[in-house]
C-alpha cells in the first residue's frame, strides 16, 4: 500500500544527462521543462548527484533559467545522473 506524501516531503525530480548531450566543443546546456521549474519555485531548487554530492565542477545550475551548463566536459563525465 502506497502512502500519502506528507506536508513535510520534499518532490524530487530525477535528470539523467547522457554523453551524447555534449557538442563537438565539449560543452552542453540542458533546460528543464517550463513547468518543472515553475512548478517547483526555483529559488528553492537544489541539485545534487543521484548519490547525494554536489555537482561537479565542470558542472552548473543557473536557477534564473533553469538549465544545466558545461563549458566543457572531462572524459568520462558523462552521463551524468542528478
């Protein structure tokens, strides 16, 4: 039997950015759907791995849009799950 989410919980959305993401310049940007961002309130937005660390380096969220966004990505950082 499945339980009814609490007041308390927190939703969470998974993201899985594959390798075949990243530009012949090494770099990425990927956008959450509209209503994923409006819905959730990005201020309040916290992004983290599927293992619970930060982002890598190389790696960044920008609330104001929405998106992930790599300059470059090293060898083997893709994909990625957050």
């Amino acid at each position: 039997m499945a339980s009814e989410p609490s007041a308390q919980s927190t939703p969470m959305v998974a993201v899985s950015i594959p390798s075949e993401l990243a530009q012949a310049s090494g770099g990425f940007r990927f956008v959450l759907p509209e209503g994923l961002v409006d819905a959730a309130g990005a201020p309040a937005i916290s992004v983290r791995t599927a293992a619970g660390a930060p982002l890598p380096s190389w790696l960044r969220y920008v609330p104001e849009s929405g998106a992930f966004v790599a300059s470059a990505v090293p060898d083997g950082g893709l994909p990625i799950n957050l």
